[in-house]
C-alpha cells in the first residue's frame, strides 16, 4: 500500500511569500501542486514559487496573462509588450515543473501529473484565440484536447493526476457547484469542455485518474455570503475532484501568519483524505477541515478563517 502526500495550492493572487516555501518543505510532501494566479503577470511570485524545494507541477492561470491575452488587457499594460514579455518570462522560470498542455513524470511516484488548459477563463467559450493560435497552434476546444491527450498518453505511468486551472465541465450547474457560475446571470457550468474530454479519453485509453485539481472559481462565492462553495465531487469511475481556490490564502491570526494549503492524502492510488490546512512556516497546522474521506465520503462545508 503505497501512500502520498500532496498539497494543492490555490489562486495565489499576490499571496505567497517566502515563508509558504518554508511551509512546504515542513510539511513533509511528496508533490505540490499548483493551480496558477500568481498575480496579473506577477513573475517575482512565479521565481519564488520556482525556488521552492519540493517535487512540484504547475499550471498557470487567466491572470498569469491578464496584459497579454485579450486586445482588452494589453491596452491596460502597465509595460512595453514590444520590450517585454512576461508570460514568457514565467513559462521561461517555470520550466519543465509548467505543464500546461505538458506533462511531468514522477517515476519515485509512479505516476505522472497531466495539464490541461494553461491560461484558461473558464466556459464553453473558446476565448483569446489569436492567444492560443500564436503560442500554441490550438484553434478550438478538440484540438485543444487533442493536446492534452497527446501529453497524457505520453507519460510514463497509468497514474495520472489531472492539473487545470479551470475545472472539467460536467461537475454541476448550480451557481455554488465546484465550476458553478455564481456571478449573473446565476448558475450555469463554467468547466473546461477540453479538459473533461481529456480525462474521459485518458480513463477509455486505459489510464488510471484518481484526481483531478483545479481552482480559479473561488470558494466565496459572489452572490451570498450564506455558504460557500462546493469544493469536492466525484465521479462513477471513482475520481475526486477538487477545487483548490480557497481565497485569500493567507490569513494574519492570533496564531500568527498562516497560510492555507489543501492537503491530500493518496492510498494505493485512491483519495484517501483531503482536508483544508491553515499552517505556519514551520510547517505546524493550526487549523485542520476534513473535506473529504474515502470511508465517508462525508462532504464537510468549508471553513477556515474567513
């Protein structure tokens, strides 16, 4: 029975700091995984997150190009697109730990983290197609998972961890369900219809996905105040998946500065446990949510410091 441990990092947004690599290398991980919004082009964040001394896959998130992707945001560029690039300046930092429409291999592990979307805002729209068209030569939602599958089917293990930062279509239509779109008009699923054809494809050509994590929805939702979002579905063939985004992830405490962390818990390839962590540098959880547990599937509602 083989176990691993594995923290997902939510929607950053300017949130992470020094102290968050120290959290991670005392929190006695196997992978990190993390599902992008650094900031709006925040490569300082992006080179912190780099330097960070634990096994990691990432993927990086609509406001990882906010000036770069829409005609919209260049025209609010705080710099020089003809004298800079920033996106590349990430992917450039990144490396191989991107895997945005890429894979990497963990073979300690025997599996290996899959990527879909990079950039991704989500919905049944295909958007900044001049974007996708430049950088990646992806037109539409099937060649887009046409190239996720390419990366799928090229890893070493029939493990295989799915990384978006949107979620897969098909989780729900409610405003408040994991990719639910809770601004107005309310309700409607906002998942990635390449990303949920690329996991169907991967589980049909004989792979194995016991999770699937993602964020970019938040769990405070817009529209009330009463609950918050559903951060934790599966499905028949036995995959959890899970919505990370819990924002902001850095709360200041009587306890001191603590940052959140989803901790996951993977048994024999099986989600085990997953629970929402509040955790200092030293890497002590001072506050601990069980979201979710194979035995029960006991779905709790999320806390945390709000």
């Amino acid at each position: 029975m083989k176990t691993i441990k594995i923290a997902a990092i939510g929607d950053v947004h300017d949130q992470w700091e020094i102290e968050d690599n120290q959290a991670l290398q005392n929190l006695g991980l196997d992978l990190a995984l993390f599902v992008g919004d650094f900031g709006n082009e925040s490569v300082e964040i992006v080179r912190t997150v780099a330097a960070a001394a634990v096994p990691k896959a990432v993927i990086l998130g609509n406001h990882d190009a906010w000036y770069t992707a829409s005609e919209w945001g260049r025209k609010k560029s705080p710099y020089d697109h003809n004298l800079e690039d920033r996106v590349s300046q990430q992917l450039e930092i990144l490396h191989d730990t991107h895997v945005g429409y890429a894979k990497r291999d963990f073979p300690a592990l025997d599996l290996a983290v899959v990527g879909g979307r990079p950039f991704s805002w989500g919905g049944e729209e295909w958007k900044n197609p001049q974007f996708y068209g430049d950088r990646y030569q992806i037109h539409n939602f099937a060649e887009s998972t046409a190239k996720i599958m390419e990366a799928a089917l090229s890893a070493t293990a029939d493990q295989l961890i799915f990384l978006g930062h949107n979620g897969p279509l098909g989780l729900g239509s409610a405003a408040h369900a994991p990719c639910g779109r809770d601004w107005q008009p309310l309700g409607g699923d906002f998942g990635d219809p390449d990303l949920s054809g690329a996991i169907r494809q991967a589980i049909a050509a004989g792979k194995r996905v016991p999770l699937v994590v993602f964020g970019h929805m938040h769990h405070r939702l817009r529209y009330t105040k009463k609950h918050l979002r559903q951060t934790i579905a599966t499905d028949q063939q036995g995959t959890v998946y899970l919505n990370c985004a819990a924002v902001p992830r850095i709360a200041h405490t009587p306890q001191g500065r603590l940052g959140n962390f989803s901790l996951i818990t993977l048994q024999d390839y099986q989600v085990e446990e997953i629970s929402l962590a509040w955790v200092s540098s030293s890497g002590r959880i001072v506050q601990q949510e069980t979201l979710y547990h194979s035995e029960t599937q006991d779905l709790a509602p999320l806390g945390g410091y709000q």
